[in-house]
C-alpha cells in the first residue's frame, strides 16, 4: 500500500519522497517536503498547511474548492494534526 505524509496528505510513492529523521534515516510517515532534519519544516496551523497545499493540488486538475474540500476532510484524520483537532 502506498504510504501518504501524515503531515499534508501527498502521497509518498517512493522513498525519495520521504522525509529525514536527525540521525539522517528515512522516516516513513512524513515526506521530504514537510519533515527534514528531524522536524517539522514549519511550524503551522492545520489552516495554513491547507492553504498552502491547495495550488499543488489546482496545479494537479482540481478547482480550488475541490482541493479544500478534500484536505479539510482529510487532513485532520492524519497523525500531525490529530492533537490539534
């Protein structure tokens, strides 16, 4: 099964989109976009990470409300944002 990050939802088809754990290993659950080094990339709200997901997802073929819609019913399901929600 293909693993998606638990931070913005992108599915992670390969290891080259995983992201860095501080010792330099892969970590599994977050992509290369989000978690680097150990961390979080940026300290957000569950809000500005849909936000600013949306014009990846616009430039994959969906309408903006499309791609809100889907993130606001997702993301909050994955396990970043499970403490916020």
């Amino acid at each position: 099964m293909e693993k998606i990050c638990q931070s913005c939802g992108m599915p992670m088809a390969n290891e080259s989109l995983f992201g860095a754990n501080a010792d330099g290993s892969q970590n599994e659950e977050y992509c290369k976009y989000c978690f680097e080094g150990g961390s979080f990339r940026k300290d957000e709200t569950i809000e500005e990470m849909i936000s600013s997901c949306i014009p990846f997802m616009v430039k994959e073929g969906m309408t903006e409300e499309q791609a809100k819609d889907i993130l606001e019913s997702t993301l909050p399901y994955l396990k970043r944002w499970q403490k916020q929600v």
